[in-house]
C-alpha cells in the first residue's frame, strides 16, 4: 500500500519520516540523501550524507571543511538502508554523479529523480529507468509548450559569427557539457574558461571524462585574439559585463527569459522537457505522481482521470 505521507514537503525539504532522511534539504539535517551537488539541491554543513562519489568532491571542493561531517558515498545500483528504508541511486542523466534515489519501504517503491534528463550528453552517466510505484518527479518545464532543442544542432549557432563570443553557464555540469559540445561540432572555437570553472573541470577529467581541448582566461590571449575566441563565464560574471564590447553575448539555458538582449539564443538544458517526462512516466510506469521542483499543474490536468498527481509543493 502506498503511503500518502512517505515523502512530505516541509520548509527544510523532502522528508521521509519513516527512514527519518531528507532528501536534498535545504537546511543542515542528521541524515541528507543528495542527488546531485548543484547548490540548490546540495549544501554544506550535514552531519551524514548519502551520494555518489562524483557528488562528494563537488561538494567537498565548494563548501571545503563545512561540506559536511561524514561522507557515505555510494556507487549506483548497490543498496543501503537508513532505519529501513532501502535505498539504491540510479543514474539521473543531468550532470556527473547526478542520481535518482530509488526508495523501497514496506513493499512498495518510490523513485525520486531529482533533476534529470533524457538527451545524450557524453559528460554524465546516462539515465536508467526503474519500474516504481510512485513517480517523485521534477517539474522544472513541465509545459506542454516547452520543448528542448537538440543540444548538438544548437551548439552550431557559436558557428554563425567568427566574432568573440562571452557564453554564460553555470559552472558545474552545463560548462562541462558545453566544452565537450564545442570540441564535437565547434572545433574552430578556441575555448576559455574563467579560474571559478577549472576546479570543477579537473573533478571532471579526474573522473575519467575527456571533454577536449580547453585552456584557462587570459585577459592577453583575449585581447590579442579577436575572432573565434569563446569565453566560458558563470552567471554572476555574465551579468556584471552586461556592456562588455567586441564580444557577441549568449547564455546557455532552457529558460527564454534568460535569453532577452543576448547576440546568440542559446536553448541548451539539462533538465527534461515536457514530453521528456511523458516518456519518464511510461518507462516507471508509477501508480501514482508526485510532483517537485516547479508546477506540476499542467501534469496533473493531463492525467485526470488515469493517474494520481500530487502535487508535493
């Protein structure tokens, strides 16, 4: 039998009484069940965590010493318990070590995705399906009208222009994505990357990912190039060059907000679209939904009538 209350949403996360875990919380926990070390899933400071081994350095390398006490870093498809409830990681597909957390309590199973994608993407492990009882879904564009371009064709858009390019991405996964991209389908393009990406992109490379060629910023090299030069920066200092001259501006990301006064509309995401998660459910095929991390509104109209959509927030 499924129970209703398994997950609850509180203020400080996805809580599973039963197990007394969260999962990815927001505040400092006992016991924290990360699925991927993006800040807004992944913080510093618990005195257990449960993630892959991908996901520990991330974390370990931004928060240092305050990363947390103790580390249980688990490999996928291996199981575990925590006051019992079991629980295995499948690979989630959005960025290196990216994990779904498969949970299994009094017979019944809870697959919950974090945040995932089905594009290919030689960065990351790609993602596995799981038959579940209940579907713990993201909802980040759960909207019929939104649907993610092909990553490989819009990456040819850098081609369009032999003018310097400053592209904005976000740091851990997407910058990484985006190197490798590059060097598939833009190898005319000399990549740079600002010092806040290079610790990441060595956890990278020490993970055994090749991305390609790539070098760090120089203000020199930049200055002195000024054609096919592609200058890889976080949001926060893609926002604060607004008025950078001689560089064509685009940001990476599925959010058209996010692409208003750039040179280059850049749609690439690694979150799942619209029919992404059509296909996530028919893969699961979950008794019931449970939707977090966006509006599950438009999935709970879909499936009136056929399937159970709850929506956790």
């Amino acid at each position: 039998m499924i129970l209703d209350d398994f997950i609850v949403a509180t203020k400080t996360g996805l809580f599973c009484r039963y197990g007394d875990f969260y999962l990815d919380p927001k505040e400092i926990v006992k016991h924290a069940v990360i699925s991927h070390a993006h800040g807004d899933h992944a913080i510093g400071g618990h005195l257990s965590v449960y993630c892959t081994e991908a996901t520990a350095l991330f974390m370990k390398h931004r928060y240092k010493k305050f990363a947390g006490e103790a580390f249980y870093i688990k490999p996928y498809h291996s199981w575990f318990e925590l006051n019992g409830v079991k629980i295995s990681f499948l690979p989630a597909g959005h960025i290196l070590g990216s994990a779904q957390v498969l949970m299994e309590y009094m017979g019944v199973k809870y697959l919950y995705t974090g945040d995932y994608k089905l594009q290919p993407d030689k960065t990351c492990e790609p993602i596995e399906f799981v038959k579940a009882d209940v579907l713990i879904t993201e909802t980040t564009f759960a909207d019929p009208g939104t649907a993610h371009p092909v990553a490989e064709q819009e990456i040819l858009k850098l081609n369009i222009t032999q003018s310097n390019i400053m592209l904005g991405a976000y740091a851990l996964g997407k910058c990484q994505r985006l190197i490798s991209l590059m060097n598939d389908h833009c190898i005319e393009k000399r990549i740079l990357l600002h010092h806040s990406m290079l610790p990441f992109v060595k956890i990278y490379e020490q993970m055994g990912i090749d991305l390609g060629r790539h070098e760090p910023y120089d203000r020199k090299v930049m200055k002195n190039n000024q054609s096919n030069m592609v200058y890889l920066v976080p949001p926060m200092v893609f926002n604060s060059y607004f008025r950078a001259v001689n560089v064509v501006r685009a940001f990476a990301t599925g959010w058209k907000h996010l692409q208003n006064q750039n040179g280059i509309q850049l749609y690439i995401s690694d979150h799942a679209d619209w029919n992404d998660i059509l296909l996530t459910v028919e893969k699961v095929q979950p008794l019931q939904i449970w939707t977090n991390h966006g509006s599950g509104v438009q999935l709970k109209k879909h499936f009136e009538g056929n399937l159970v959509v709850k929506l956790l927030n």
